[in-house]
C-alpha cells in the first residue's frame, strides 16, 4: 500500500487538487461583485439546445470556469507575485517604478487616435464658437523620474503637441498645455500611485491653467494647504493596483477633495445639493466618490456672492479625470453642463443650440483621446 | 477547447477521467469517442460534421479497399485520398488560391467565407495514414466503425498532434492493459508539458507580441535579436508542451504515442534539426510522401526534386500563405547546401555547427512567424540596422529570467535533471505540484494565452 502511494504519489495528489478545485466550482454561488475587478462575475450558464448550438453557452461557460476559479483572487495575486520573483517590474501591462508609482503601459497610440483628432477637427471646423480643448498627459509622462528604466512608452508630450499644431489653423480652438505647470510641480503628489487618474492637487493645477488660458480668475483657497475645506481619506487602491497585484508596488493612496457647496446637482435622474458621492469612499472604487460617477449629462448649478467675474454657463466634455476638477469651475460659472460623451447618446449640436451662449471646453487625458471611440458624437 | 485552460483541466479532466476509468474496457472507446466529440465540438459545433463525414468516407473506403482487393483497391484508395486532400484544400487552401488567383490575373473571384476547421492539417494526415497502409496491406481493415472514429479524433492528439499513424495505435485499440504506473507517468508528462506551455511559452512569446504592438519599424538591433530569440523559445516551448500534454494524455489513456521533439535546439546542423523537430510530422512525410516519390534510390536529380517538392508541401502544409512555402523551401536550401559538403565542414567544428544552427534556425522562425512578407524585410533590417533606442533594458529585466530558464531548459539540463529526481518521489510531488499551481495561477490571470497552432 504504501509503495504503491510512493510510487504513484503525483497522481494521487493531482487527482486530489482537480477534485477539489472541481468541487469548488460545483459548490460556488457566483454573480458576486468583484471589488478589485469593479464588475460583477459570470454565473454558470444554463444547458440549451439554442446556446449550444449557436455556440454561446460555451463561451459563457468558459467564461464562468475564468471568473468562478476556486480562490482565484489568491492564484491572480500569486502570478503577480512570482512575476516579481523572477524581477519582472510588470504585470498585466501595468509597471512598477519608484516610490511605490505604478504606471501603465503604452508603447504604440491607436488606430483611434487618428479618428479622434479627425472629430475634434471637423467639431471645431462646423462651428463658430469658441472652444478650449486640453489634452491631460499621463501620470508616466510627468513623473518620467520615477518610471522605470527604459521604459518603452511613446511620448505624450509630442502627440499632445502634434495635434496641439494641427489644430492652430482653427482660429476657434485655444489648446490648453498643462504639460508645464504639471511637470514643474512632478515632486509634488499630483498623481496617484495605484490609479490612473490625476489627483485633486493635480487637478488644480489644471484647473489654474486653464482658468488662466480661458480669462478667468482661479479659485485660490487650495494654495493654502491647509484650506479647512479640505477634506482626505486614506487607504485608497485604484485600477492600477487591481491590475498590478504585486508586493513590491503600488503604496496605498490617499484621496482629498474640497468642500465645495452647490445648490444643485442634477445627475443620472437625481438631484444632490453636492458634488461628492460620500458612500463610494467605503467602496474598494473611492474616485468614483467625485461627481457621483460618470453619467451622460450632469448639471451643476451654483451661486456665490462675491465672487468676482464669474460668467454664467459652461459646457465640458470630458472624461473621468475631470470629475475632481469640476467642482472648482463652479466658482467661474453659475452654471456647469457636463457631458460624457460615452453615455450621451443625443444630439451634441442641439445642446450647443439650446445654450448659444455658453463657454465650451474640451478635456480628455491621453489615455482616453487614445482609445475611446465616442468622439464621432461630437458632430451629432 | 485546449489542455491548457481552466475549463480543461477543472472540468472536462475530472468528468470524462472519471467515466472512462468506471466503464469496462468494451465501453471505453464509446466514452473516449464521445468524449473526443464533446471536446472538439466545444469551440465550433459546426465542424464537427466534418470529422464525422471524414470518419464515415475513410471507414468504408476501408472496408470497400479490403472487400475488392487485388481489383479494384487502387481507384478506392485514390478516390478516398482526392476526399481527403480535397477536403484540406478547400478548407484550408481555397482563399489562398483566390487572392493569388486575382491577383495575378486581374479577376474578382469572391472569396468563400469560411474559417479553418480546427485541427484539419493534422487529423486529415492521420486517416490518410490508416487508407495508404490498409492498401499497402500493412495493417488490417478497422471492421468497429467506434474503433476507428476514436483513433481518428482521440482528443488528445486531434488538434495539434503529435501526429499518430493507425499502425501505431491499432493494437491498442482493440485492448489495452491501463496500469497506475501509466496513468501515474501520463499525469508526470502532462502537467510537465502545461508548465511548459504557460509558464514558459506564453511568458517569453509575451516580448514578442510586445514587438508586434511597437510596430517593427521602431525597434531597436539588441531588442529584434532578443525577440527572435522569444519567439525561438516560444514556439518550441508551446508546441513541445502541448504534444507533451497530448502523450501523457495518451498514457492515462492506455496509449503509447510517439515522441514529436527530441531536444532540437541541441542540432549541429540544419538535416539533423528536423530529425529533431517535429518528429511525427518529417516522419509522415518521409513514409506518404518522399518514399512513395522514389527517395534517394532515382538517382542525384531526382532526389533534389523530391526534397524539393517535400519542404514545399512542408511550408505550405504549416498555413496557407506565401511565407510558410518560403519557409519549407528555406529549409531546403539549407539541407542541400549541407549535403553538399558543408555538413562534413559542420561536423568538424562543432562550436561553430551550434551557432550556425541556432541561428539558421531563429532566423527561419522569422519567416515563419511575420506573414507579412514586406513586414519581414523590415524585421530582417532591422536585426542589422535598427540602432540602440534605450528601451532594451526595460526587455532585458523584464525578460531575462525567462529567456535565460528557456535556454537551458532547450539545451537538455532540464530533461538530465528530472531523471535525477525521477526516483525522489517526494522531490518529483513537491516539484510538479508547484508546476501545476503556478501555471493555474497564470491561467487565472491570463491576458496572454495564444494557441499557436489554429493555422496547421
């Protein structure tokens, strides 16, 4: 008996781990939320003689073996781990580099980013009104000290600029470089370690460059650090992080926003009377805090006496980096429409009509103009 | 499906072993038929017809050759072998020909919209092995309709090989002795085999999608040389880990099949490189193929012909496209080159010999690999003229560990060290079950988990 287990020892463990990972499978409820992931996991698909033939219970079947794995967040994390056991500084396209900043990958731009820079041309080219348009740089663009060595990435820089010069026969279009004020200031925190979005002290940074380029006075409360308006929280882990999954990268984020009041704040069907969706800071998801998310159409109103020069309206399209910088434009304008061009499905130029005098701003980071593919919306 | 998924290795592993080890042994080509079916049928239902037909032609082609022999077998065998090949080449050759077609003539032909039925390549070339040995009076006629269909579409071996003649098998058939040795051995090879493909292959071929994104035009000499190298070393760990799989799937089974790679990057030339490589498939060609044309006993001119036309119809068999003939007939080249005499210069310097090798061969999997011929020319220049860009070290760090583990995992050491160990059971349980753990943690993570093989 026992030489016969010698003998055959690998076989009986194999039999014994498939087993029980099989078991596992049988036994798991599935369609849980996945935190991490921010998405809620497959189910076992039902047998039908239709999904079997048209192939598509396969798929999801295949799908839930990938998404149900018994302990699969430990098996994610213990690749990530190995990873970086035989010195590999990357994982799933996210890198690591110094003082605990993970950076994405991005060696080639996309065949997007042609198709992009085209509808932004043909908006600015079917109307007369003016338009700021600003292009936010990546975290590995700025912070090029702390990514790693050789790190095979395109230079931002130079597409924002090429397209930047594209555009200067638009005699509408003012282009916005925050590649300075944020590269002058890459020792402070102005990006997150673990996520891919710029941080509040960042956007401020923005937020001033462009209030300097659109003739309005900035908001100056934030150059005090110790604005009692401003509010942090600890422990946050982005998408990067959820990527990545190593030890060795990645430090823990701490997230700020300022206090800002509103007397409305219309979105995604309700109304809130302010710009921070406090629930989401005890989600794994915390950015998702700012704006209540992204939604197709959002409308700030705000008031404030006082206030010098403020003008009345402001149309920003944009993506999720803008969302911490918003808040500080509505100490320039009593009223903010802000829209998503992925979940706005209705027409851009009846809006443009509807609200002839409003100011309009472009603002996208890199990564998005690069690969997001609703910009053809704009001339809609 | 493929061996190396969850859905595999959790499901369709514990389910069918299970069935197939509980019927008795007259059951259990019903279950490994169906089980085959279940397994091939997974990612296109719709080809499975296919196999069927093919199945259903060839058996009674078989039984049609038997029942008229010394009459009328030689039309029999011809007609099943024009199903056979005609099959191939409609479905894996017809577009090929249309776009040349067109564009060497100026036509418009439609082209068909279909997709390469999984495994086609390697499964026709089994059952032309049974109908051409059956002629040849070399194995008796298969009278079990289940017996034959299961060696046809035997799941381990259907879709990427090795590629197994009837005559190898066809005692086993009928009845084999399953011992837990075998099975033991069997699980020992197979999950060798999954950490060669997942933690070997697909790590390194990862640099050389990378390649793929940066777009040839912008690499730099030091990182076209180290992709070449990945792509070396991914190739031969994806497609020895998956045959690998596939023979000690064989052995859980009751089946012997035959070794397809012996350690090919220690070759010392080019003629015994493919000695080496592919075993199965140089071995399928030599017996339906170069023999049948007259080998080597025609005399000097129709030897070169016959090589000739056998690394043409190599190229081509490995996808439909311009490369892979150029390929096939890069190898022949080379092959003659050293018999011409520098195969007798090879053998005196053997330091030399390893370097030549290793590079002629690299450099063929460049042709093998960019289908794009004018992409190739840029590749190739780049080897040459493509400068320093500074991105290297990040490949280098990145990639170093697993190119270094590849090499001397190709050179032989690893296959030396695991004879060692063989008798240190503990060793071999801790050592493999590691293996199995970490290639399912890269398979609970993979964004990066090709199958090489979908153009054979």
């Amino acid at each position: 008996m026992l030489e016969f287990v010698r003998k055959n020892i690998f076989a009986i463990i194999f039999s014994f781990m498939v087993l029980a990972m099989f078991t596992g499978y049988l036994f798991a409820k599935g369609g849980e939320f996945s935190s991490t992931e921010n998405r809620y996991l497959a189910r076992r698909p039902e047998i039908t003689l239709s999904g079997i033939l048209d192939g598509s219970f396969m798929k999801s079947f295949e799908l839930y073996t990938e998404e149900q794995l018994p302990l699969r967040d430990t098996l994610v994390r213990l690749k990530a781990i190995s990873g970086e056991l035989m010195l590999k500084n990357e994982n799933n396209g996210i890198a690591r580099g110094d003082r605990g900043y993970l950076f994405e990958k991005l060696v080639s731009t996309s065949g997007q980013l042609g198709k992009n820079k085209a509808a932004i041309r043909n908006f600015a080219g079917q109307t007369d009104r003016d338009i700021s348009l600003c292009i936010v740089p990546n975290s590995y663009e700025i912070l090029s000290r702390d990514t790693p060595a050789g790190f095979p990435n395109v230079s931002q820089k130079a597409e924002i600029d090429d397209f930047y010069s594209e555009l200067s026969s638009y005699g509408n279009v003012s282009t916005v470089s925050v590649y300075e004020t944020l590269k002058e200031n890459s020792e402070k925190y102005i990006y997150y370690r673990t996520d891919h979005h710029w941080t509040t002290q960042g956007a401020y940074l923005g937020y001033c460059r462009l209030c300097e380029a659109m003739g309005l006075t900035p908001w100056k409360e934030p150059e005090n650090l110790e604005s009692d308006r401003l509010r942090t929280v600890d422990g946050f882990y982005g998408t990067y992080h959820s990527k990545y999954r190593g030890m060795l990268g990645g430090f823990p984020d701490t997230l700020s926003y300022y206090d800002i009041p509103v007397i409305s704040y219309e979105t995604g069907g309700n109304t809130y009377h302010d710009l921070y969706d406090l629930d989401k800071l005890d989600t794994y998801d915390k950015y998702a805090m700012f704006m209540y998310g992204n939604e197709g159409m959002s409308i700030v109103e705000s008031e404030r006496g006082g206030a010098a020069k403020k003008r009345s309206e402001l149309i920003i399209f944009k993506d999720s980096y803008a969302n911490c910088l918003i808040p500080f434009f509505t100490y320039n304008y009593d009223r903010l429409i802000v829209i998503d061009l992925r979940y706005y499905p209705e027409s851009v130029n009846e809006l443009l009509d509807k609200n002839k005098d409003a100011d309009i701003l472009l603002i996208y980071n890199f990564m998005h103009f690069n690969d997001d593919n609703h910009f053809y919306r704009l001339t809609s | 499906m493929i061996f190396s998924s969850l859905l595999f290795i959790f499901w369709f592993m514990p389910v069918f072993f299970i069935l197939y080890y509980l019927v008795p042994m007259r059951a259990k080509n019903f279950v490994l038929l169906i089980g085959s079916m279940i397994f091939y049928g997974w990612g296109e239902p719709k080809y499975l017809l296919l196999l069927v037909i093919s199945i259903l032609v060839n058996y009674f082609s078989g039984l049609l050759i038997h029942h008229f022999r010394g009459r009328a077998d030689k039309l029999i065998l011809i007609c099943a072998l024009v199903f056979d090949i005609g099959m191939l080449f409609f479905f894996k050759y017809i577009n090929f020909f249309i776009e040349n077609i067109n564009a060497f003539s100026g036509s418009s032909i439609a082209k068909v919209n279909i997709t390469l039925p999984l495994g086609i390549s390697f499964y026709t070339f089994q059952i032309m092995s049974y109908v051409i040995d059956l002629y040849r009076g070399k194995v008796d006629v298969e009278s079990s309709i289940v017996n034959l269909g299961t060696y046809l579409c035997m799941f381990p071996q259907l879709i990427a090989g090795p590629i197994v003649v009837y005559s190898d098998v066809s005692a086993a058939l009928k009845n084999r002795r399953i011992t837990a040795g075998a099975i033991e051995e069997g699980i020992e090879i197979f999950v060798l085999g999954l950490g060669s493909k997942v933690l070997i292959a697909n790590n390194a071929g990862e640099l050389w999608k990378e390649l793929e994104n940066i777009g040839y035009d912008n690499i730099s000499v030091p990182l076209a040389w180290l992709g070449m190298l990945a792509f070396t070393l991914q190739i031969y760990f994806d497609f020895n880990g998956y045959s690998m799989m596939a023979i000690g799937l064989g052995k859980m089974l009751g089946f012997e099949f035959p070794k397809n790679f012996n350690l090919p990057y220690i070759s010392t030339s080019i003629t015994e490189y493919w000695r080496r490589w592919h075993m199965t498939l140089s071995g399928w060609f030599r017996d339906y193929l170069y023999i049948p044309l007259g080998g080597n006993r025609k005399g000097r001119v129709r030897v070169i012909i016959n090589l000739f036309i056998v690394w043409f119809v190599t190229g081509f068999w490995h996808g439909a496209d311009w490369n892979f003939i150029l390929w096939g007939l890069y190898f022949f080249v080379l092959i003659m080159v050293e018999r011409a005499g520098f195969g007798r210069f090879l053998e005196k310097h053997r330091i030399f010999a390893h370097i030549y090798s290793l590079i002629a061969i690299g450099f063929g999997w460049l042709l093998f690999a960019i289908t794009d011929l004018k992409q190739l020319g840029v590749y190739i220049s780049r080897l040459f003229t493509g400068g320093i860009s500074g991105s290297e070290i990040y490949y280098i760090r990145n990639y170093f560990f697993i190119i270094i583990v590849g090499c001397i995992l190709s050179s032989g050491s690893g296959n030396k060290f695991y004879e060692k160990i063989r008798n240190k059971r503990a060793v071999v349980a801790v050592l493999l079950s590691c293996i199995l753990i970490l290639s399912t943690a890269f398979l609970a993570d993979a964004s990066y988990n090709p199958f090489l093989y979908f153009r054979f």
